[in-house]
C-alpha cells in the first residue's frame, strides 16, 4: 500500500509517502515483528505535522527512505525519527539527516516490494529513484513528474546535462509496462506513466 501523507497539505512540503507491508528478514532495518511489515515512509515532506498522519495508517515505522535532501523533503525528519525511533537512508551519509547509505543499484525493501535504488543526479547531486521491477512502480523523486516536467537545475549542484542523463536512465530502466509513477510534487501518475516519462526526457532537452 502506497499513501501520500502530504495530499491537500497547502503548506510548501514534498509528497510524503507511507509505504507498508510484509516484512523482510534480510532489509537494512526491518520491524522485529514480521506481522506488522516493511514500513517505510518515502521523504517526510515540511511545515506539517505528519505524525498523526502516519499514525492513522500504522502504529509504527520502521524506516525513513530520502530520495534528496533538499528541506522541503525532509524538514519533518527530525520530528519522525524521534517520535518513531527510527534511522533514515539516502544516498549520501555525509548530508545531514542521513543516518545510513544507500549505494546505485542496492535494494531497498518497501511494504510489499524490492525497489532498486537508482542514482540520479541533476537536480541535487544525492538523489535517488526506486523502482520495483516486478509491481512496475517507480518513486521518481524531483526527477520526472506529471506531464513531461523535470527537477529544476538552477539550485546549487544543479546539472541539466546530468539531469538528462538522470532520466534516459530511468527511462531505459523502467520501460513502456511502468504502471505507477510516485513523484517529489504534485499528484502520483497512474495512468501511462512511461508517456510522462518520454515527455520529461524531451522537454528536458528543450528547456
């Protein structure tokens, strides 16, 4: 089960997503307690209380997974970690709020899912894509999102040249049967998600 825990915040937050289910022995920092699953919230979004909202829908996290660290993904870490004693992963251990690394191309465990973790620079030098080869699911972070858009690159370690080949990459990974397409802003893609895929490599190009 896939719930952004950010939808209708009008405060500026990323998505926020709250991953959950079966638990596996063998992940980085699985539940104990197999029967409650793999929960995992993907970013924790900003300028909101998130935690009543996690609570809604599990008694417990078991990690926090960051695709990037810009603020606006992860200006609730501090209050998730605490409230849930729980560790966060990210690509790079050396930005604040991450507490474990992922390396390109490791597997990340997810409620009911093996995501492989992609790394994508071009909008901040650290971020992440995850993509589960066998639900078709794809957490895009600030890569790609609805219709053709694309991660600015005018922050600082911006790179419209990397960005691009940040999305080729993506794009060749996922291919045309992508079902689900979860993004850093603005409404998940559910319906022909590899379109808006192809149109972000294009308008990348363009912009």
């Amino acid at each position: 089960m896939i719930h952004n825990l950010a939808a209708g915040v009008q405060a500026f937050t990323s998505n926020a997503f709250l991953v959950s289910g079966p638990a596996s022995a063998d992940s980085p920092a699985a539940s104990d307690d197999g029967d409650h699953g793999r929960r995992v919230l993907v970013d924790t979004g900003s300028n909101f209380d998130i935690l009543p909202l996690v609570r809604e829908r599990v008694d417990d996290l078991d990690a926090v997974v960051l695709t990037h660290t810009h603020h606006d993904h992860v200006g609730n870490v501090e209050a998730v970690c605490d409230a849930f004693g729980v560790e966060t992963w990210g690509f790079d251990t050396s930005q604040p709020n991450v507490d474990n690394a992922i390396a390109d191309e490791a597997t990340v465990e997810m409620g009911l899912g093996s995501y492989e973790a992609l790394h994508t620079p071009g909008h901040k030098d650290d971020h992440l894509c995850l993509y589960d080869e066998d639900a078709s699911v794809l957490f895009a972070g600030d890569l790609i999102f609805q219709n053709g858009g694309f991660g600015r690159t005018d922050l600082e370690e911006g790179d419209r040249a990397a960005l691009i080949r940040s999305i080729d990459r993506v794009r060749e990974r996922v291919g045309g049967s992508l079902a689900e397409m979860h993004v850093g802003h603005g409404p998940s893609v559910l319906d022909a998600p590899f379109d808006h895929v192809e149109l972000a490599a294009q308008a990348a190009r363009m912009g």
